[in-house]
C-alpha cells in the first residue's frame, strides 16, 4: 500500500522491565518474548503489508544509532530521534508532519502503532489494518483498533462502543483512562467495553484538521515540522518546536474530543506485554506454575517469575511464593508479583541517590 504510512511509538523507556530495560536499551530494544527484539518483531509484522520506506520510527534521539543499526532495511532518516519525551500528541503531530512531505500531492493514510506489542496472528493484523485504513479513507474517520477483554484489568484503558455499522465495527463514544480492578470489573459487565490497544489509523489530512480544531498548537507543529522538512532545516527546527510545544498524550489532546472515531474489533491474539507478570502469557510454566528463563532450579517455590540475562548463571529459590526475581550483571531485582506496579516509585528513588544514577 504505498498511499499508507506506519509510524512506530519506540520512545518509551520500559521501567516495569527494569533491571532488564535501562535508559539506554529500553524494553523496546530487548527480545524479552520472542527472538527478535521487540521494535523489529513489530516492523518485521509489517511485511510485506506497508513498504520500508513507508515505516517511520519515532525514538528517543539517544536511541537514534541503535535503531539504525538494528533496522538497517529502513532508511536512516525514517528513524527519528525526538530531542525529549512530551507524550504521544506532539509525536503524533511530528509524524503527520513529516509523512505529509514525504507524500506531497497525496491524501496518504497513516497507521500507528506502539513498538513493544506481541501479536502471533500476523495475517489478521494485516487484515485488520487493511478494513480499518479502508474505513478510515471512506469516512473522513479516526479510526482505532480495540481488543477484546479476557478479564478485567487495571492495566488498560477502554474503549466504549455505542452504534455498531457492521460486522466488528462500531462507532466510538468516549475513552476511558486505566481505571481501578473494581471499575474495571463493571465495565466489563456492560458488555460494551473493548481494550485500548494505543492502534490509531486515519489519513493525514483528517488528523490536521481535528488538530486544528481541538489542539491548534499541535497543528502549527506538525505544518512546522512538514515545511522543515522539504526545505532542509529539520534538524534545527525539531528542536526548537519540541522544547516549546506542550506534554500531552493523543487521547487527550484529540481523542476525547472528537467525535467522528470509530472502531474495529482485533481478530487478531494481542498482548501488550506491560510488565514481568506478562511472561506468564508467553512462557510454558513448569509443575508449581514457575515461569523461568535461565537456569532455575527450586525447592517448594510456586507461582514465581525467574528471569536472568545470563545463562549461565543459576538462580536457585527455597520457599518462595508470588515472587518476582530478575538477575542482570549489575542489578538483581526480588519482589511480590503484586508490586511490580511500584517501580516506576522504585526507580524515582534511585534517581534521587546520585550513586545509584547508574542503575538507571
């Protein structure tokens, strides 16, 4: 589809991976589930559905190189390095700016996507984002992707649907933030609730105008960025505009307030693979329900997630139970597999001890 862009999300920094995910290789860097690292399973699920030289990456401008080489079949200026993190809006407009020269005389259509999903069902992903770019051209419409719960999670934002127009299609009627377990519980029961995936699929033209008209600041960046773009000063423009421009993520910035958005529900299997308790999705456990990678041998331990980056390194455990255990060479993490939510805290607390900084 060479009217169809993708842009890929990889500037997340993947805390609830540390000890694993650092500053400098991230989560979306690492093949924590599967082979590949997790930013090439998701270009290489792409293939061959959307040209390379129509996938962009938008990163941390620190990950820049590491990209580069890592995904040596994009061009090297599709992998863009974001002089600071403000959230999934100004990325958004940065990417619809830069497609926009890209295209030039074209209406182009552009897919988005974060960069640290684990989807099997390539064919129906496909399939999906070929009807939901289908839908997005023929009704001016902002179109998402949304994921049938199999429980209730505090997790994940939602989704709640109103008009349905056909066959796993339906109109959008609000968003939901992530929400508490209970909340959670009676979204579910309403029956008309679909898991935010963070998929979004419009054309370029529709996004500027919603821009214009509920986040105008984020239209002049993107008009900005596009005019940088075909004249050559990119380079010193992105700078500038990102330092001045606002922290706010597309939900808010648009998504709340428009009112055309529709959405199709995934065929597709999808995980988001949001934190080490993710691994048991992924993971065959042994008899106690112990999920390990690495050598692990165990005494009366149940229930457990072991995980160490050396393999040949023995992580023994006695009498454990509900525990979280990761090993790197510099840092060893040892937690209840009902705090992994705290170390984002965790982590501002190390940023707080200089001699910790390293860590990070």
């Amino acid at each position: 589809m060479s009217s169809v862009y993708c842009v890929i999300m990889a500037g997340g920094k993947g805390e609830r991976f540390w000890p694993c995910s650092r500053e400098d290789t991230p989560k979306q860097l690492l093949n924590i589930v599967g082979n590949e690292p997790m930013i090439e399973q998701t270009v290489l699920r792409l293939t061959p559905l959307i040209p390379f030289q129509n996938i962009l990456i938008i990163t941390n401008a620190k990950l820049v190189d590491k990209m580069q080489v890592l995904l040596p079949q994009l061009p090297p200026e599709n992998i863009i390095g974001e002089p600071c993190g403000k959230d999934t809006a100004p990325c958004v407009a940065l990417a619809a700016g830069i497609i926009k020269a890209k295209a030039e005389n074209e209406d182009p259509v552009m897919i988005l996507l974060p960069a640290d999903h684990c989807i099997h069902n390539v064919a129906k992903l496909q399939n999906d984002l070929k009807l939901c770019c289908q839908t997005a051209t023929e009704n001016n419409a902002l179109v998402t992707i949304g994921i049938p719960p199999n429980a209730p999670s505090p997790d994940y934002g939602y989704i709640e649907s109103e008009e349905q127009l056909a066959p796993a299609l339906f109109k959008v009627k609000r968003f939901i933030e992530k929400t508490t377990q209970e909340k959670a519980v009676k979204l579910l029961e309403s029956g008309n609730f679909k898991w935010n995936s963070g998929m979004f699929i419009w054309k370029v033209s529709t996004v500027l105008t919603i821009m214009q008209q509920h986040a105008p600041d984020l239209a002049q960046l993107a008009e900005k960025i596009s005019s940088s773009w075909k004249n050559g000063s990119f380079d010193t423009v992105l700078p500038v505009e990102y330092d001045q421009c606002r922290k706010i993520s597309i939900d808010y910035a648009i998504m709340e307030k428009a009112d055309n958005i529709i959405m199709r529900e995934a065929s597709f299997d999808w995980d988001d693979v949001g934190n080490w308790i993710s691994l048991r999705h992924h993971i065959q456990t042994d008899e106690q329900q112990n999920v390990a990678i690495g050598k692990f041998e165990s005494l009366d331990t149940e229930n457990c997630i072991v995980y160490s980056s050396d393999p040949d390194h023995l992580l023994c455990a006695i009498d454990m139970k509900n525990a979280v255990i990761v090993h790197t060479p510099d840092a060893t993490l040892i937690c209840s597999d009902k705090s992994t939510a705290k170390l984002k805290d965790f982590l501002k607390k190390l940023k707080e001890e200089k001699d910790m900084q390293r860590y990070l």
